[in-house]
C-alpha cells in the first residue's frame, strides 16, 4: 500500500530537472523514504 506523500511532487520536479544535485533524503525511521525515492525514480 503506498501513501500519497507531500515530497512525491518535489522528487518528480528534481529528476526531470538538468540541473540537479546529489540527492540526500534524511528523516525519522520507518517513514516511507525508501519507497519514496522508488516510486519516483524507477
């Protein structure tokens, strides 16, 4: 079951960007970061 997460439109708007940095996702255990990075970038 995946949730709809606030940072999902901010992950899509950063890998279609040209420009972009190294991604670093941080946050409390357990959250979803992993799956939503996933979901995002294929």
């Amino acid at each position: 079951m995946n949730y709809k997460r606030t940072i999902e439109e901010k992950l899509k708007a950063w890998s279609q960007s040209s420009y972009r940095k190294p991604l670093v996702l941080r946050g409390a255990r357990q959250v979803g970061k992993n799956n939503c990075c996933q979901a995002v970038c294929p």
